[in-house]
C-alpha cells in the first residue's frame, strides 16, 4: 500500500510537495488581501441603489466614482509595483491599509458627490494598487518552482471574495444603512489587514527560509541591499526592452475589456432577454464559482505545459463563448453560458505571473507586473462603460457582444505573436556565491525544510 | 536563522546579453499595444459620433427644425468631425 502511495507521489510529482512551508502561509495572506481589497471594489454594484435613494444622486454619477476608481488605481499600479520592489510588499501594503482605512471612512461619512469622488475613486483607487498589486510578485518570490501552484491557490480569493463580501454587504446595507455599512466594513477590513501583515515576509531570506521548490543544489537568490536595488534597475532595463512586456500589457487590456463588457453587462442583458432580476443574478454568481476551477488550474497547467498555450485557449474561448448570448433566449440558454463561458473566463488572467516568471525568470516582477495590471485596469474601465454606452446608442446588447468577441479574439491573436514562454527573454537574476552545491545525486533534490542549512533531503 | 549572507555587499558585473531578446528594439510589442490603442480610440469614436448623431437628430425632432439647423454640443461636433464614417 505504501509502496502504491509512493508510486502515485513519483508519477504525479507530489513527493516534491510540502504543506508544511511557510510560503502557504504567504498565499493564504496573499488570499485574503485580495479578498479585502478586491472585494469592496466588486460590491460596488450595491452601493448604487442606497446612496440614489440617500442623497438622490443619478447612477451614472455614482457609477463615474467606480470609473474614476477603475482608472486610478490602473494608472497607480506600475508605481505600487515599484515601491514594492524598492521598499518591499509588506512596507507598500501597510501603506495601502491606511488609505483603505480612509477611504472607507470619509466615504461612509459623504455627503456630497465630489466627496465620494475623492474618497472612493481617489483614495480608494489608490490603496487598492498599493494592496493589490505587490502581493502577487511578493508570493512569486516564495516560489522557487511550483509557482503555478501558489498562483492558482491565491487566485481563487478572487473569485469567493466578491461573492462573500456581496452578501455581507447586502445585509449590512438593510440592517444598519450603507454608512454604517462601510464603518464597519472597513475597520474589520483595516484590522483583518493590519493582523495578518504582522506575519507576512517580503522574502524566505527575510523570514529565514528558503523558498517552496528550492533544490539542494540552488543557490539564494540576491533580494536585498544595495546591489539589489542596482541589479534589479538594470534588469528592469532589460525588461522593457523585450517585445514581451508591451505586449503582455496589451493582452491584459484586451482580454480585461472582453470580459468586462460581459461581467457588467450579462444582468441588464438577461433581464432584457425576460429573466428576473434574481435569475439574472445567478447567471453572475455561476460565473464566478465555475471559474474559481481554471483560476486555479490555469496556473498549474501554464507551468507544467506551456503559459503561451493556455492563455491562447483561454482567450479564443473566451472570445468565441460570448457568441452563445447572441442565440440565449432562456434562462437554461444563460446557464449554459455560464458555465461554458466561464472556464475559459477564469484562466484568462491567472497565467500572467507564471508566464513572467518564464521569460523574466527570478528577477523581481514588482514594476512589470504593474504595468501589466495598468493594462488591465483601463481594459476593465473601458470594459464596464461600453455595455451602456452600446445600449443606450442601438437599443439592444448586440454590439456589446461582438465588442468582447473582437477584443477577447484580438488578445488571443496578440498572445500567437509572443515568444515562446519556455524560453527566458533575459539573464538569470544573479545568485549568492555563497551557497553550497552539492552533488549531483542530492542536486534536484527538493529542501523540504524551511529552514536555510538544514539537510537538504531530510524529511520534515 | 536567518541568512547571513543576503545583505552582504557583492560585486555583480553585468551579464551577457548575447542570445536574448532584449538586443532588439521591441518594434512588435509596441506596436500591438499601439495598434490596441488606435483601435479602441477608433470603436470608442465611431460609437460617441454615433451616439451624438442620435442626440443632434432627436433635438431637431423636438425643436421641429431639420438636423443641419440643430445645434450640437462641441464634444458632439467634434466626435461627428473625427469619424469618417458619420
């Protein structure tokens, strides 16, 4: 039997797995910033209704503060990935709590409209670029190998933050109102931050350990001091002198205008089409559950097969699934849809930092992965305004849906272009010349430790 | 334990650069995110000129005047200017 367990182990490469390693520690950290962060900027969709009803403002008016919001923190994220290169992730996301701490208190006390402009779409904006965006680089350092794996774990948090944070949302907003609502939202949302950044570690080095998949025989990986700072300026150099890189942003904005002209967009349309407000509602919540599954799995198999090959099929799904809402008449036809267009929906984003880590390799991935994030911040504020613009223009969704087709099918031809992702674009970031090697039986043999010293193939 | 050697200064000398893409301007890569860019400026025009042809015909409607004697809004005329195809 043991024997058996042994064999599954070897063949589907779960020896070199450990639950025990303080990188899960770090994904789960990573997890739950996302859920915070990300979670109030979903809900937004809740917040309409009470402030129309509290001061008598128009929706497009509110709805401006979630765009100005959208762009604000698109445009904040290449400078958040920076800081997080330069100061490190926890310093950048203790400074993004704070501003997530004032924003969600001026904007629960607004009482005019500039207000809620300043406090949400600016602030806010802000402090979700500093909290979201050096987290995922910050995990990806945790990672030697199996990066894809933590990727997926993390990006999960995407997709059951929103859902859980709606709910709770809703039902502060009936019992106590929406301002209480946001008081309260945002100090537990300020506390739960602030707990868990007393146990988050920029790098294993920081913490006094090495990092998930690390071999007997890898060197540590220079992250910090002087020569750091210096290396990683000129790597950067390098990086934007890659083809990838603007590309890469590109993709990002396609791919976010494609499904978020679908995401805004599927409730009004099922609602045209016949469907009740709740059914339409549904149609949304299937989205996100079936695609926590390719956030996921995305990862996974982008490192194991190729990132350029799933990201393709994510996106040519993606672009070619939205093609089912031009025949959905029914509430079984938006179901189908649901399903079937949400695999590919949840893979479409979740590929981006293992795809960085195969062509830039351990260099840190702070500022390109803010640019990344600029990209797909601008293609999430363009995609959320286009549903309404095309709708109030034709009078139906049609040309909404051949928009996110076109653009979903234009990243899709975007990504054949890039280079192949098995091969690193730049040098190897630099390595200590300090650690040991040993030999070639025990090289690849994975440190299931923690600890930087101790046997490299002993057991936990 | 903590690694005693991460801060420690080194001396990293460049690497070499040959056999990597970053010897290449990024010709490609620019230019998709700029042929994005065009685009979507292109869509975001055509359908403003479309909205404010919509606006200026409906004001005409109700004013009871033909459409070349209603007034557009600057932003209108100057969506209606930039799309070849309105």
């Amino acid at each position: 039997m043991r024997n058996a367990a042994l064999w599954f182990d070897k063949k589907l490469g779960l020896e070199e797995h450990s639950i025990a390693h303080y990188a899960w520690v770090i994904v789960g950290i990573a997890g739950v910033v996302q859920m915070v962060g990300a979670a109030i900027r979903m809900a937004f969709g809740v917040l309409i209704d009470p402030l129309v009803a509290a001061f008598g403002w128009t929706p497009g008016s509110i709805g401006l503060a979630y765009a100005l919001m959208s762009i604000v923190t698109a445009l904040s994220s290449p400078l958040a990935g920076y800081l997080g290169n330069r100061f490190g992730a926890r310093k950048t996301m203790a400074a993004g709590t704070v501003l997530f701490f004032i924003g969600m208190m001026w904007t629960s006390q607004t009482k005019e409209i500039w207000e809620l402009y300043v406090a949400y779409g600016i602030v806010f904006g802000v402090s979700q670029a500093l909290l979201l965006v050096p987290v995922v680089p910050a995990v990806a350092s945790w990672f030697r190998r199996h990066l894809g794996l933590g990727t997926g774990i993390m990006m999960v948090s995407w997709s059951l933050g929103p859902a859980l944070v709606v709910q709770v949302l809703a039902v502060l907003f009936n019992t106590v109102g929406w301002s209480q609502a946001f008081m309260i939202v945002g100090i537990a949302g300020t506390a739960t931050l602030a707990v868990i950044l007393l146990f988050f570690r920029n790098t294993p080095e920081e913490a006094g350990k090495v990092a998930y998949g690390t071999y007997s025989s890898d060197k540590p990986l220079v992250t910090s001091g002087n020569i750091f700072v210096s290396t990683q300026q000129e790597f950067q150099g390098y990086v934007y002198k890659t083809n990838a890189f603007w590309n890469l942003i590109n993709i990002h904005f396609l791919g976010c205008v494609g499904h978020a002209v679908i995401l805004v967009g599927i409730i009004p349309l099922g609602i045209s089409k016949g469907l009740g407000p709740l059914t339409a509602a549904g149609v949304l919540t299937t989205i996100s559950i079936v695609s926590v599954i390719t956030r996921l799995i995305a990862p996974i198999l982008s490192e194991r097969l190729s990132a350029k090959t799933v990201m393709f099929i994510a996106f040519f799904g993606q672009g070619v699934g939205v093609f089912l809402l031009l025949t959905a008449n029914s509430t079984l036809d938006f179901y189908i849809f649901a399903v079937v267009w949400a695999i590919p929906y949840g893979g479409e984003g979740t590929a981006f930092p293992v795809v960085n880590r195969q062509y830039y390799g351990h260099s840190p991935m702070g500022t390109t992965y803010g640019w990344q994030l600029l990209g797909a911040g601008l293609g999430m504020a363009l995609g959320g305004v286009l549903p309404g613009m095309v709708f109030d223009i034709t009078g139906t969704y049609t040309w909404a849906i051949i928009l996110s087709a076109a653009f979903s099918l234009a990243g899709a031809a975007s990504i054949v272009l890039l280079d192949k992702s098995k091969r690193q674009l730049i040098p190897d970031w630099p390595v200590m010349e300090t650690g040991a090697v040993s030999t070639d039986a025990a090289a690849r043999s994975p440190v299931r430790s923690n600890q930087p010293g101790s046997n490299p193939v002993s057991g936990d | 334990m903590k690694l005693a050697s991460s801060n420690e200064p080194m001396d990293i000398s460049s690497p070499e650069l040959d056999g990597f893409e970053i010897k290449r301007r990024p010709f490609l890569g620019f230019g998709l995110l700029m042929s994005s860019v065009i685009g979507t400026l292109a869509v975001l025009i055509y359908f403003g000129a479309w909205a404010s042809t919509d606006r200026i015909e409906n004001r005409a409607l109700a004013a009871g005047v033909t459409e070349s004697h209603a007034e557009g809004e600057w932003w209108e005329d100057g969506l209606i200017f930039a799309c070849p195809l309105h």
